[in-house]
C-alpha cells in the first residue's frame, strides 16, 4: 500500500513523498475444520502457502491431503485419517523458531547435481522477480526450480515465502527430489527442516546460513549454499551436489 513519508537526504534535507510499504496480514490454517496455526503473511498465494506449510512441517504427505479451499485470508485442508495432523493450535511468527526442529529421521535422497552457474542464474532470476521487494524493501523472495520449472513469490516471512513456493511445487506434482529451493533471507534450522520433510535436496540464499542449520543439513542429506550473489557462493554441506 502506499502512504505519505519524509524522505531526508544527506544534507538533511526533507522532500515529502509517497512510498510503498508492505502490509503485514495474519494467515489462519484449519485442518479437517479445527484451527491449526496462525503465521505471519502477506496474504497472496493462500491455498499455496497452506499446503506447502502442512507438508514442511509434518503434517501431511501431499496424497494425504484431499482437499484446499480458501476463504479471504483463511486456507482450509481436508486431510485423509492416517495423515498425522498438526499439534495444538499455534499463533506463532515462525522464523523465531529454535530448538530441535527435525526430530524424525529423515534422510533426503542422494544422486541429484545442479551446476554454480544454475544457481548464479537462479539466484539473480529469483532477485528479478522480486518486484515488491525492490519497491518496498519490506519482504523476502523464494523461488524453486526443478528442471525447465521454475516459479518463484514473495511474503513478509521468509519461512511463509518457502512454503508457498514449496506448496507451488506439489500442488503442480513436481518432482521435488530434483529441485533447488532458494530465498532471499537467512536459512535458520527451521528453513532445513522444511527442505528435508519435502525431500528437497539443496537449499540456497542470497544471504547467510546458520552452525545449526548446517550441522542439520549434513545429517538430513541437504546441500546448503548460502551468499549466492555477485558470481560467487559457499557450500556449507553436502559439497558433492554443487559442479563446477
């Protein structure tokens, strides 16, 4: 949304102005009708977000999940009866996460290889498409690609902005086991996570990763690569995906 700011230069100097600001909207998840969780969101991309959300987090293997339908802000999911489900309900800002956040024994499948340049390309067209944030300086961007599939979107939360593309990827059937997950924010454990319960086997940012991020990915399978921008890159794990 726009609104009316006072731009002051070096000199001190101030111009009065319209600028465009991000809005910060709250996105409610209900499963089998039962209020599941609460994040923090832009609002676009809800049914998107809501599956990509409940299969990052445990919830549900996406054959486990019959039915989205979305109602504003609010994304309802029917799950099948062996689906495990969601914890108690939650109102949480997911990026302040901590602690163990994968306790299953997952281990992501090993054999798939992408080249630095495909992630230099895809990284610079992740920050192309990046519209809001390079008018507003107030989201993240994420983007996934798997093979000639490449779709990318933007969210207030770096973790919502994951699971919509993620949600992207599986409502579109993609083969996740052979894609490259990417954002534009720090990847904390938590982001690990998600990659490791879809099966994605490479995770990557413009930004920084974290000890407890990395030290999850070598034991999930994950290839982490962090600071991906101005033609250069470091891989954290899991060194044998990323070719020269």
């Amino acid at each position: 949304m726009m609104t009316t700011i006072w731009r002051y230069d070096r000199s001190g100097t101030a111009i009065r102005c319209e600028d465009e600001v991000t809005e910060e909207r709250a996105l409610t998840i209900y499963v089998n009708g039962t209020l599941a969780v609460r994040l923090a969101s832009s609002g676009e991309l809800v049914d998107a977000a809501a599956v990509g959300h409940a299969v990052s987090q445990g919830w549900a293997r996406p054959t486990q999940i019959l039915a989205v339908t979305v109602e504003e802000r609010s994304a309802f999911l029917t799950f099948s009866p062996d689906a495990p489900g969601p914890d108690a309900p939650t109102s949480i800002d997911i990026d302040c996460i901590s602690g163990d956040v994968l306790t299953e024994d997952i281990a992501v499948s090993p054999g798939f290889t992408v080249s630095a340049s495909r992630l230099q390309d895809l990284a610079e067209e992740m920050q192309r498409s990046a519209l809001h944030w390079r008018t507003t300086g107030g989201v993240h961007a994420a983007l996934i690609a798997q093979g000639e599939h490449v779709f990318s979107c933007e969210d207030i939360s770096r973790h919502t902005a994951l699971d919509k593309v993620i949600g992207h990827a599986l409502m579109h059937a993609w083969n996740v086991r052979e894609a490259v997950l990417m954002g534009t924010g720090r990847i904390p454990a938590q982001a690990v996570a998600q990659a490791a319960r879809v099966g994605i086997p490479v995770l990557a940012s413009r930004s920084a990763t974290t000890a407890q991020a990395i030290a999850l990915a070598e034991r999930a399978g994950i290839t982490v690569v962090a600071f991906v921008r101005a033609g250069r890159m470091n891989v954290y794990s899991h060194r044998e995906r990323v070719l020269p």
